[in-house]
C-alpha cells in the first residue's frame, strides 16, 4: 500500500510538472516581459524627474540633473526647497506606496488565484487604516508606551498589524479545505471592511480637533504631507516586503495550478502562504500609513501586465511594482496641478480610473462567478 501510495505521489508529481511546462511553454513571454520591464525603469526614471520639476517653480529636468550631479549654480535657493524638501519626497512616497500597492494587489491575486483580489476591495486596507487611526486618536493615552518604543515606526507598524489581523481573517473565512473561494472572499472582505469602518468611525467620533484634521488625512488619500521622516518610516518595511518577492515567484506561479498540484511539485504551500500574507500586510500597512487609503492601484496595474507580459510572477511582480510606482506618480502630479493652485486628493483619481476598470474586469470574470 505504502508503494502504491509512493507510486500514486510520483505520477500526481510528474503530471503537476509536465501540466506546468505545458502552461509555461503556451504563455512564455519571458523576452517580452523582460522588454517591458526594461521600458518601465526608463519609465520610472522619467515619471521621477517629471514629477520634481512640475508645478510653480521654473527648473527643468536638465537644471535638477546638473545640481544633483554638483553643480550648485544650477538651481537658486527657492528651487532647491521646492524640489528636494517637498516635491522629490512626495515623488519617492509616491512610487514606494505605487509599486507596493500594486505588487500587493499581484501577490494576492496569485495567492486566491483570481484577478478580483485586491488589499483595497478586500478590507486589507480598511484595517491597515483602522490600525494607523488607532495610533493617532489613542496614540496619547493607552498606546503611548506604544508610541514611546517605535517612534517615528509606531504609525506604519501600527497599520501592519491591522492590515495582518485582516488578511489573516479574511484567508480563513474564505479557505475551506484548501479551495478558497471568491465570491466568499468578496463578501467577507466587504464585511471586514464595513466593521474595521465602523470602529474607525467611533474613534473619529471621540477624537479632538487637532486629531480630526490628521485623521482627513484618511479619508480619500493623498501624498501631500510626504516628508523625507515619512519615507524613513514607511521605506524600510515596504523594501523589506519587496525583498521576499523573488522567493515567492516560483510558489505563486505554481499555485496557480491548485495548492494540492504545488505541494506535490515541492512548494511549501502554507509558508508560501503564511510569507506572502505577512508581506501584503507590511506593504500595505506602510502604504496607508504615510498615504490614507489609495484604491484600485492593486487590480488595476497586475492585471494590465498580466494582459501583456503574461502570469509568469518572476516578471509580473517587478512590473507591477514599477507600474505601480510610475502611475501614482502621474496619478498625483494630476491631482496638484489640475486644480491649482488647489489640490484633488489622489484617491478621487484612482477611484475615477479603476472603478470602470474593475467594472469591465467584473463583466470579463462574470461567468466564473456564478454561484
């Protein structure tokens, strides 16, 4: 029997790899992704320089290169200010909480093996939300031992517990003997979402003026209090998360054929999962911390690349963290140039974007939800 079961293993196992080559071989598109990838570096510098030299002063891309590579003269005083105290770390915010977003919202399509997820309309957000506003109403009474420990960590931190206790609720509600569900995923983080709401709202309720103002901060998003002190904070648990990825890539790529085909190729399924549920949570927990909440970057830029460059992870996720990064850039030189000398919050952009978009990706994934 025991022989029989070895021998029963050893074919599940061949066929799990022979089905992954086969799947492999029909999407390659590894020179392709490999392209992409190269353009959207060349991207990303770009959507960098353009972002510190748009708005009121007169330096241009030219000017900004020549004083970061020592000529002093290139830029006055006035345009030293605005643009390596205000604008670059907004665009350096900008990309790190872009492309973390979007890796997230990659991550955790490839672990629920749907193009519907995503740390925004599944609640992750809403509690890395409710952890930050948190720190900031209780941050003076009963968690200021808290406060007093981490320091400039205490908000980021804050908000990656919060966005963990949610993930990890919301993989358990919607997991049932291996085999996660979507339409159970959607709802629970809906529910998720509605609840950690409701005790954000108690806390607004009992905040002061002074915390009422930071906790607007929240409400639709925006990268207008970026601060080189907001970056150290958020920067290294964003890169620390990033820096799982390649770990995760030939893991996630398995999934894809089911948890009990990855086992049997050699993944180890449930670190796999444990890992990739803890660097959503950190990613995004940083991300809301030093940004508010920020919508649809995760459904929408994975699953633009997928479209492109195929399901391959070894190249998606590096493409979505620098798609992500470029297009929130973008996304916020919009929202403070549009109505300038006002300012849009950033989260009205990417709402006005991606809620079209999840709508055509809803009608596109229609069938494989019927109940």
């Amino acid at each position: 029997m025991a022989l029989l079961d070895a021998m029963t293993g050893q074919k599940r196992s061949l066929f799990s790899m022979a089905a992954l080559r086969e799947h492999r071989e029909a999407g390659d598109r590894g020179r392709l992704a490999l392209l992409v990838i190269g353009l959207l570096v060349v991207g990303s510098v770009f959507s960098l320089l353009f972002s510190v030299t748009t708005g009121a002063s007169d330096a241009s891309i030219v000017d900004v290169i020549a004083n970061v590579a020592g000529s002093e003269a290139a830029l006055n005083m006035r345009d030293r200010i605005i643009i390596f105290d205000i604008r670059m770390p907004r665009a350096i915010l900008g990309f790190l909480v872009g492309g973390s977003l979007a890796v997230s919202g990659a991550v955790m399509q490839g672990l629920f093996r749907n193009p519907l997820a995503d740390p925004g309309l599944v609640g992750v957000s809403s509690g890395a939300s409710f952890g930050a506003v948190v720190m900031i109403v209780l941050g003076g009474t009963i968690a200021m031992p808290f406060l007093a420990l981490l320091g400039i960590y205490a908000l980021p931190v804050a908000a990656f517990g919060g966005g963990l206790v949610t993930t990890v609720l919301l993989y358990r509600i919607a997991t049932t003997n291996g085999q996660t569900s979507v339409a159970t995923m959607l709802l629970a983080g809906i529910a998720l979402g509605a609840l950690t709401g409701a005790m954000t709202g108690l806390l607004t309720y009992i905040a002061n003026d002074q915390q009422l103002r930071d906790l607007t901060f929240w409400s639709m998003g925006s990268l207008a209090g970026a601060t080189w002190m907001k970056i150290a904070a958020a920067a290294p648990i964003i890169l620390a998360s990033f820096a799982v990825l390649p770990f995760m890539a030939r893991g996630l790529n398995a999934i894809t054929l089911g948890e009990a085909a990855a086992f049997h190729m050699g993944v180890p399924v449930q670190r796999l999962k444990n890992t990739a549920i803890v660097a959503v949570a950190a990613a995004t927990g940083a991300s809301v911390a030093v940004s508010g909440g920020i919508g649809f970057v995760g459904i929408v830029v994975p699953h633009l690349l997928r479209m492109i460059i195929g399901p391959d992870h070894r190249y998606l996720l590096p493409a979505s963290a620098l798609l992500g990064g470029s297009l929130l850039i973008f996304a916020d030189v919009l929202a403070r140039t549009i109505v300038a000398p006002a300012e849009l919050p950033i989260g009205i952009i990417t709402a006005a974007v991606g809620g079209p978009f999840f709508l055509w990706i809803l009608l596109r994934q229609r069938s494989r939800l019927a109940l």
